[in-house]
C-alpha cells in the first residue's frame, strides 16, 4: 500500500502541510467555513477560501477559528477543516494510501491537548499521528548541531526553548505574540487618539510600519471610528510611537529568554554562542527584531528563510532519522 509522509503545523493563525520529498504543500490560515443543517456539521470552506467567506453578509455557515492558543477550541470544526487539508495535500481516487502525520505543537500545551490533537487529526484522515512540540522540529531542521536556542513567535504564542540531543532542556510558551502586538495597537490608539481601530487594521498597520529600529518615524494614515462607533476621522501613525508599546511585549520575551540563557548548560554553550539563536514564526518578519534581541541577549539571532514554516520544514527530518524522533519522544521502537 502506497504511503503519505505528511508534517502539519498547528498554528493558530496559519496551518502549514509539508510532505516528504515536496515541502510545504499548504500554509493557509486556520480559518473553517462551516454550516450546520438539522444538527449536521459540514465543511463549507478551509483555509483562504474560508477567510475570505468572512466578508459575506446572512451567510448560512459560519466562519471559525478552530485552534486557539496552540489547542484545539473546537473539535468537529478542526476535524472537518484538517479533512480538508490532508486529502488536498494527499489526493487519491480509490485506495487511500496509509497517512502518517507528525504534528508540531507549542512546548505549552498539556497532554490532554496532545490527545485531542492526535483524536482530531486521525478523524481527519490521518492513519498514524506523532505529536512533536515544535522547538525541536525546529532544531532537527538545522544543520547537525550540539544544541539549539529557538524563539518562534507566531500569532498568539512564543515558544522560547534550549534544546539539546535528548530533547528540550529548558522550554516554555509565552502567551504573546502577533495578535498581542495587535491589541496592543488598538490600545495604543484608544488611548492616545481616543478612537478605535480595528484588529485588521492594526494588523496592516504592524506590517507596513512596525519595527524594532530606533528612531524609524515611517508615517501610516489609517481609518478610525469614535469609542462610541458613530464618527469616522484619519489619523497619522508613526513607527516610532508604536515601538514603545511594542517593544514592551517583545521586552517579556527577551526577559524570558534571557533567564532561560542561564540554563544552558556548558556542554552545549560554545555550540550556541556559536550557532546563535534562531528566530521563527510569523512575527520574525518584524524588521529589526533579530538584532533588537541579539543587542539585548548578546547572542547572535538568524532568522531562517521562511520563519513562518521553519517548523513543519524541520519536522520532515524526523521521517529519515526514526530514531532520534523516538529518543525525543521517548518512545523505543517508533
Ligand atoms: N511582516 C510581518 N511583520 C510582523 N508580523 C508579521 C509579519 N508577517 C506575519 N506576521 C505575523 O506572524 C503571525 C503568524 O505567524 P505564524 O504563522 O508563525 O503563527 P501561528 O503558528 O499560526 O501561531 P501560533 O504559533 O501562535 O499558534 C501573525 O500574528 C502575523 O501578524
Ligand atoms: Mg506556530
């Protein structure tokens, strides 16, 4: 029987599926269209599609975000849109061939996640599910080395971790991330200008001008509405104004990281002064931000070409080296 070698990254913002011998197949926003007809789930959309369902007024489905915070928030919803993705990602006509998933997930979640996450994706089409927390499929992508320090900052998490040949040695998931930048603009907004704008708005706003570099005074226009959502006016943002509100968010992962340098432990100092740290996730696009925490942690910090698919790009590695998959799972014969 033929077989599929597939990685799935279970972001909360974006889903990315890789395949061995292919690479990324999929990297879409984790977005379910979904109707519900006399009790009946069904999947109307997955994915971009999905997002752009959003715009429809008295629409019969409704548009869901099923993963939250690195877990899955609502199971029917993630099974039918990992359906999706897998059987785009492996089409076939008659034999379904055998689907083997490793899923890549936050350092922070519990094993009750991880059990949800491994039901969700065998209902989805998977025939065998290995759960990997996603430091270390970013380390197995690296070249071969002693030890790795990873920041992933994705859209509602941070995963900051040392990890060496036996796995994490230090690890932990912080609750920031790009969608916290971007509550942390529409704050801003309401209390400097008295206005509101909206969290897609903040989010063009964080990427067409928000960076780490001192003294940018890039200007943005954007639109408003008044706290009570009557009256509509511009106004004129600049990058320097929102680099105080966001360097505090990213302060507290570089606070974070830099108590956890202290716990690396000497055999693998030298590999990581040397290899640096490496930063990924969506957010590692932000300009400037590698060398605002390579200043502050006096490490180097690499930002792999696509940030955002390091992960699941990495995690194909463990199909070729079984067994260093198993010793990171700790599981014998994989
Ligand atoms: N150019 C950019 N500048 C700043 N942030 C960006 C840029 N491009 C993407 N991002 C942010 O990256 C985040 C998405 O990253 P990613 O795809 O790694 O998240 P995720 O894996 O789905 O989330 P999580 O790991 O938290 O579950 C979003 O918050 C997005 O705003
Ligand atoms: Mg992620």
């Amino acid at each position: 029987m033929k077989q599929a070698e597939l990685v799935i990254d279970i972001g909360s913002r974006n889903t990315t599926v890789c395949s061995r011998g292919v690479g990324v197949l999929i990297h879409e926003p984790t977005v379910a269209a979904i109707s519900n007809r006399g009790g009946k789930m069904a999947l109307v959309q997955a994915g971009r599609q999905a997002e752009r369902l959003a715009a429809v007024k008295q629409a019969d489905f409704q548009i869901l975000n099923p993963v939250k915070e690195g877990t899955i928030f609502h199971e029917r919803a993630a099974a039918l849109m990992y359906r999706e993705f897998i059987r785009r990602a492996v089409p076939y006509r008659i034999f379904k061939p055998k689907i083997k998933v490793i899923a890549c997930v936050s350092c922070g979640i519990g094993n009750m996640d991880k059990r949800t996450i491994e039901r969700v994706l065998l209902k989805a089409g998977a025939d065998e599910v290995t759960i990997i927390e996603s430091p270390l499929a970013v380390f197995e992508g690296m070249e071969r080395r002693e030890g790795a320090f990873v920041i992933d900052i994705g859209a509602s998490k941070s995963e900051i971790a040392v990890c060496d040949e036996n796995g994490i040695i230090a690890g932990c998931s912080l609750n920031i991330g790009g969608d916290a930048i971007n509550n942390a603009i529409v704050d801003y907004v309401v209390d400097v200008y008295r206005c509101k704008i909206r969290m897609s708005g903040a989010e063009d706003v964080k990427r067409q001008i928000v960076n780490m570099y001192e003294g940018d005074r890039s200007p943005i226009v954007v639109n408003t509405e008044s706290l009570h959502g009557e009256d509509r006016a511009r106004i004129k943002l600049t990058a320097a104004e929102l680099r105080e509100p966001v360097g505090r968010l990213i302060d507290k992962i570089v606070e974070v990281a830099f108590n956890m340098s202290a716990q690396i432990p000497e055999s693998i100092a030298m590999d990581i002064c040397n290899g640096g740290i490496t930063l990924c996730g969506g957010t590692a696009y932000m300009p400037g931000l590698a060398d605002y925490i390579e200043r502050k942690l006096e490490i180097p910090v690499y930002v792999p070409d696509m940030p955002e698919t390091a992960a699941a790009m990495g995690a194909l590695g463990f199909y070729r080296d079984k067994e260093r998959l198993a010793s990171f799972i700790n599981v014998e014969n994989l």
